[in-house]
C-alpha cells in the first residue's frame, strides 16, 4: 500500500511502525515562519495555544507565564487544543490548566466555566476563527495573538496513492489547490483536520481522536488489517 503523509517525517521511524506492507512517501504542504514580537506583561490575562508552533514561538518571543498560584494577582492559566501542544508546554516546564481535544471542545468549554476571565491566543496568522467567533458573543474578553506565520505550498503530486495523512485545516487546504481526492483513502488528526476534508471530498475520513502520530498510525494499521483497503 503506497500512503502519502502530507508532513516531513522520520521515515525510518513510520515505516517500522507500519511494516514492510506500505510504502510510505513525505511532502511539505505548508510553511511556517515565527514572527518577531516584543513581549509583554501578561498580567492576569489566561492564555490559549492551540499549536505546537504556537508555544514554540511564545516563548522564541521571550514571554513567561506565572504559574504561582500562590499569587493569584498575575497568575496565568494556561489553556491548550492537542496533547501535542501540551507537551511542548511540558518541555518548556509549564503546565496546563485545561486541556481540549478540538478548538470547539475548548469554545464549549471557557463559555461554560470561565467568562469571567481575559484570554489571549499566541497563534499563526491563518488561525481558524473558531474562537473568534464564538467567545465575544458571551461577551469574553479575547485576543489573537499571531507568533508565527504559514504559507500554503500548494505541491503538485504526480504519483498515484492510494491513502493519504492530512495534519492540518491549512495543510487539506493547501495539498486540495492542485490535488484530487478521489478514490483515495483519507486519515485525518483531529476533527477541525476532518472539517475542512469535509468540504472538499464524500470520501470517508479515519480521524484520530488523540491527535497524535502514534494514533493516527495504529489506526492504519487496525483499517487495513480489517481489509478495507
């Protein structure tokens, strides 16, 4: 089986995972590009990452949270979409107060339990507007932040798959400019990843719950194993 990840990867790693039965290929279909920005006092504002890149560039920028809680007055509560994202707090030495599976998970879940709070957001520049649009309206206080910027590679595949990886709303995006579906087994991480699929394609869409590599793997593993490719 020939299966297209639409991110660089560690081949070596994918393929012992998957075994000898694929043969897997790798292409960039986005950029991203950290923007300089002077940091500033956060004070008491709750802060929301919802990528990887998002922390990486949060703290390449030079912030710092508070987390002693002890000093409630500038404490910062961290809020995060993805384990991912998690762990790249975790290898900065910061923890998470909450976190969601999806941007509407965490939409839900802020206009629940914490309207009282300020956020702000350290994203890219093409951040999908989900809490954009649904926060203000519960008149909460929020703010994008852009840290990093994406570009849209749009590549041109010639060579034939017969499943494709998407990682990303910007990456379907950019991989669907000059690309067809059809006929093609779709693998999706996380369900704002299968949204934007679901505007391009009827094909149907394996989507990882925990939005990690490992998971989006063993679900290849177990979909082909049933015979349904």
């Amino acid at each position: 089986m020939k299966i297209l990840f639409t991110k660089s990867l560690d081949k070596e790693k994918v393929s012992e995972k998957l075994g000898t039965d694929f043969s897997v290929d790798f292409v960039e279909v986005i950029n991203t590009e950290f923007i300089k920005t002077k940091a500033f006092d956060l004070k008491n504002n709750s802060l929301i990452f919802t990528s990887v890149n998002g922390v990486k560039a949060f703290f390449e920028n030079g912030f710092s949270p508070n987390e002693n809680f002890t000093k409630p007055k500038n404490y910062n509560k961290i809020y995060v979409v993805g384990s991912q994202t998690k762990k790249e707090l975790r290898q900065h030495n910061f923890g998470t107060f909450k976190l969601c599976k999806n941007a509407n998970e965490l939409s839900n879940f802020i206009t629940e339990n914490s309207v009282n709070e300020c956020f702000l957001h350290f994203c890219g520049n093409i951040a999908l507007d989900i809490l954009d649009e649904k926060l203000p309206l519960q008149n909460i206080s929020y703010k994008k932040i852009p840290v990093y910027k994406t570009a849209l590679l749009y590549p041109k595949i010639d060579e034939k798959y017969q499943a494709i990886v998407f990682f990303s709303p910007s990456g379907v995006r950019s991989f669907a400019k000059f690309n067809n579906l059809d006929g093609i087994k779709i693998f999706s991480i996380g369900k704002t990843t299968t949204s934007e699929l679901e505007k391009l394609t009827d094909n149907k869409i394996i989507t990882s719950s925990k939005n990690t590599l490992a998971d989006i793997l063993n679900l290849i593993l177990k979909d082909t194993s049933t015979g349904s490719v």
